[in-house]
C-alpha cells in the first residue's frame, strides 16, 4: 500500500509537549515573551470576511517590510517567505541541492538537516566539532559537495561566528555552490551576514519569526538572498504550495516588522538573563558552553543528561537531552524568564 521510499523516512523529533501536568516550558527555544503590542493591534482589526479569499500567493506587502526592517541593501526581490523557516529550508534543499556530491553541515547540529537530505535523496557529510564544540570551518572546506549548510548561531552547542569568519570561510567556497547559514537565533546577540550577501552571490541567509519574534505558533520564516535565489525558491513553492503564508500571518508579520525597537528589548532581556543564568551554573560546578542563543548547553561531571533531564521533568521543567553520541552528557535549555531560570538554577545545584 506504501511507497517504497515512505520506509526510508526518518522525520524530525520535536521537543516533547507533555499534558500529563502543568511544567515549565524550557526544551524548545521558544521565546517566553508575548509578541509586540503592535501584533494584537493587527490581530483585532483583522476582518474575519477576508477569510473567504485567498492570501496574496507572493506575500508582497510581508517582503517588503522584512525588506525594510533588514535595512539598506535589502530589497523585496531578495527576500522569500514561507510557513516557517522549515519549509523554507525545504524549498532550498530541493532548489539547491543535488545527489551528484554530498552536503556538508556540522556533525552535531540542527536535527531537521539530516531529515531533509534523506527526504531529498542528497548524501551528507557531516563534520565533528572541534573539541571546544565550535563549528570546524578548516573540515567542511574539504573534499567535494553539493553545497554547505550550518545555523549561527549553532544549535544546539550556541556557538557563534563572527561575519569575519564568515567571510573568510565563503571565500574560499566555490562560487557555484549554495552556502546557507540559517540565523535563526541570530537575535540574540550576534551579528547578522546579511551584508555580505553583496559579495556572495552564493549565500543564502534564513530567517524565522518563530525566536526573536516570539512566532512559534503563528509559523513563518524566511530567505534572503539574491534575486535569482529567490525566483528559484518561488518556482520550487509553486510547484508545491501556491499558498503557504496565510492572510492573518502576513497582517501580523508586517506589524511585528514595524516595531524592532520592543524585539530589540525583550530579546536584549533574553541574552541577560542567559549571561546570568549560565555564571550561575558555572558556579555550581556545571560546564555550560559559551552561547550567543537564546539557550544554552549544559552538563555536570558525572551526570547523564538523560538522568539530569528526568530529574528536572519530576520538578516540573522540561528541558532537552539528545541521545546522540558525543553529546549524551548534555541537556539544552532554552531561556525562559528571570524567575522561570532562578527555579531551574535552584534545582541544577542540587544535582
């Protein structure tokens, strides 16, 4: 009854959503901050009626706000939308990918790649982390591939590159190679690549709404890169989802693009409260990297992270283990508020 390709699947496993009793919501990166009141402004004017039409299929008026909120040398015609960064990710690696030479990405990295490739049919190649668990730019240079993709910052170890490194990195990248960073916690302290898209025709840079923009259940994201790009990924959306940006999520996107200065705010309160909380765990003897995210990545000598991660469910937090080997002593946690992460500091010095 199945196609033969459906036994080859190995979809992508969110951070749990328990309803078994009420927790602290801290495994899935989600911004613990309400949207811009400029967002429920949107919301409450929107005409129900208009619901009966459909959305304007290239999200022009939403492309050109996320135009405008990047700044000087972004155009509409560089920027893509979809139904969050994931499908956005999707359309690039049918559009930019191919099976001829394998893709390249950290070996410990954002989970949904992996399951993407395999979708698409495309071999990878991952790359370790250095010992410091940074990204080894030196190792995905070498050998052959169909493109490079790599989050900055890193998830889930939050390490960051400076658009220097960046730099330095694509020129040394064949030009006829996509290289895709996905910035998707870029809000939290670093420092976007997006002006050297000018430079680069071959970088492609995605965004999402879901972290900074405290979007996850409203599902958008974007690309930028240049024009033609773009026409490329609007080809491979045709062919799939004439529509996928809905009419309330185009209204409260362009809302949300015209008040940076309150997601300024609220995520420069983020990285504060994660410098705090991560000094706090440093304190009591935990080994947390450095991180440039909106979550950090912890373990304790001689602690599992699955056994740290079960102990901190029984108190009523949910954070996250991977049982992937070379990280299994890790739990990631994502920042909530100042009072959510003095509970969970409390808890941590008892283990």
């Amino acid at each position: 009854m199945f196609a033969k390709r459906f036994a080859d699947l190995h979809p992508y496993v969110p951070g749990e959503q328990p309803k078994d009793r009420p927790y602290v919501k801290l495994n899935a990166n989600e911004n613990p901050y309400p949207p811009s009141p400029a967002v429920a402004r949107a919301i409450a004017s929107f005409d129900p009626s208009s619901l009966r039409l459909y959305p304007d299929p290239d999200a022009n008026g939403l492309r050109a706000a996320i135009a405008s909120m990047l700044g000087p040398g972004v155009t509409p015609s560089m920027v893509f939308v979809g139904n969050g960064s994931d499908e956005v990710l999707s359309f690039v690696f049918y559009a930019l990918f191919d099976g001829d030479r394998p893709l390249v990405f950290p070996e410990h990295t954002y989970s949904f790649y992996p399951v993407y490739a395999g979708f698409y049919g495309i071999p990878t190649r991952r790359v370790p982390l250095l010992p410091d668990f940074r990204i080894d730019e030196e190792g995905m240079l070498k050998g052959e591939n169909c493109g490079v993709i790599f989050p900055n910052p890193n998830a889930p170890t939050g390490s960051y590159l400076p658009p220097a490194e960046i730099r330095a990195f694509l020129s040394r990248c064949p030009r006829d190679r996509a290289v895709v960073v996905d910035e998707a916690y870029i809000d939290f302290g670093g420092e976007t690549a997006l002006p050297l898209l000018a430079e680069f025709p071959n970088l492609v840079i995605i965004r999402t709404f879901s972290k900074s923009f405290c979007f996850a259940g409203a599902r958008l994201g974007f690309a930028v890169a240049n024009p033609d790009v773009i026409d490329a990924l609007f080809t491979t959306k045709n062919s799939f989802n004439h529509f996928p940006v809905d009419a309330l999520t185009q209204k409260i996107g362009i809302a949300a693009c015209g008040d940076a200065v309150y997601y300024r705010d609220i995520n420069a309160k983020i990285s504060a409260t994660r410098d705090r909380f991560s000094s706090v765990l440093r304190g009591q003897g935990w080994d947390v990297l450095p991180s440039m995210a909106n979550f950090v990545f912890a373990r304790k000598s001689g602690l599992r992270g699955r056994a740290a991660y079960e102990r901190i469910k029984d108190a009523g937090i949910l954070v996250r283990y991977f049982e992937t080997p070379g990280i299994t002593d890790f739990v990631r946690i994502s920042i909530g508020l100042p009072e959510d992460m003095d509970r969970l500091a409390s808890i941590m010095g008892g283990l």
